[in-house]
C-alpha cells in the first residue's frame, strides 16, 4: 500500500501516516491541532513485510485501511498519556 508519512512540529518522532497523499479529512481535529505545523517526510510502499523501524506493518496497515491513517508515536510514549495530552489541549 503507497503511504505518505508526515512529521509533527510538536514532538519529535511523531509520524502521521496517510493512506491518500495529503488528506487529512479522515484524522479527528484533536490530532491534528496536536500536531502543530505538519510537514512531508516521505512516501513509502508498505507490505505486511515490509521492515519498519518502530512500527508493526501488519498494524500501520490495518490503521490506514480502518481509519485512513496511523499514529506512530515517539518512543516510551504511552498512548494514555498522549491521549491525555490531547484531552488537555482540546
């Protein structure tokens, strides 16, 4: 599957992947503004076995195929508090 990784301006090693090039229609507006300033990192083709660095394919794969898009998170991020982050800032 062709995917479109972005950057977030906010924190380092927070990706945003999409499934269509710059749409971000899909995304909740809570991430987005979580975000900060988005910028284009890379375009990749991703399999089930593909290699990633930090990321299960199987699951970045489920993610943009359910939602349109996956959240890679910084590392020993846990995800109850980025969700609590977002909650915050909302």
């Amino acid at each position: 599957m062709q995917t479109w990784i972005y950057r977030s301006s906010r924190k380092p090693d927070l990706y945003i992947y999409l499934a269509e090039c710059d749409d971000f229609s899909k995304v909740p507006a809570n991430i987005i503004q979580s975000l900060g300033i988005i910028s284009f990192a890379m375009e990749l083709e991703i399999s089930e076995s593909s290699k990633l660095a930090r990321e299960n394919p199987e699951t970045v794969l489920h993610n943009l195929s359910k939602h349109g898009f996956h959240l890679q998170l910084p590392p020993q991020t846990p995800v109850e508090q980025l969700m609590k982050q977002l909650a915050e800032k909302s």
